[in-house]
C-alpha cells in the first residue's frame, strides 16, 4: 500500500488511545485496492479516489470512527455502514476483534467506491 507521508506525519503527532486501532483501518484501507490514495484532509486522513471516500474522525475515543461522505450512495449492501441519511455513512471499529470481522466488507466497500467512480 502506498501510504502519504502527510499522514504517517500525522499519525506520529496524533495522540488518542485509538491510534494502533486508526493505524489498522489505514492499513486496511489501503491494501484493499491499488487506486485508492490517502491524504490529510479536514484536519484528519481522508482517502480518495477520484473524489473522497471517507474521513478518520480524529476525535472519536471509544471507537475509531470513518465517515463515509457518500457512503450511502455506494453500490452494494454494507451492514457494518451506519446512518439512514441520503449520502453519508459511518463506520464505528471497536477494536482488533471488531476490525477482523468488518476487514473484508470494508475492502469490498473500497473496491465497489473505485468500481463506481471508473464508470461515472
């Protein structure tokens, strides 16, 4: 995975007893599709392809919380995608445990937002 060395910055100064758990979904993210990048947006990782995907709440201390901007307009059934609005989602990770259960429907939700935006 590539990974920014804008936000590798970031994580060396960001103090919250999530961080090995952000650093998990990161690693995750990454690794599950080659076009999806990563950036410091909003104050926080934001990772992109062709638009954003999702954001790291960087205030989120019980969980790590990523907020999907258009999450609801993905193609496909993600049940660990939280929210009932017309676009955004959240996904809340506890923890290593709870990262193990979700990691392969979060690589499917990356993978459907790459696939999408190639064909829009």
């Amino acid at each position: 995975p590539k990974m920014s060395n804008d936000v590798d910055d970031w994580m060396a100064r960001y103090e919250n007893p999530q961080k090995l758990l952000v650093q998990a979904v990161r690693e995750t993210i990454l690794a599950a599709d080659p076009r999806i990048s990563e950036t410091i947006k909003w104050s926080a990782p934001t990772f992109q392809y062709k638009g954003n995907l999702a954001t790291f709440n960087p205030r989120a201390k019980a969980h790590v919380s990523l907020v999907f901007h258009k999450g609801g307009r993905i193609e496909g059934v993600f049940p660990a995608l939280e929210g009932d609005g017309s676009e955004g989602r959240v996904m809340k990770v506890a923890d290593r445990q709870d990262l193990s259960a979700k990691a392969n429907e979060l690589a499917r939700i990356v993978r459907a937002w790459c696939d999408q935006r190639d064909r829009e």
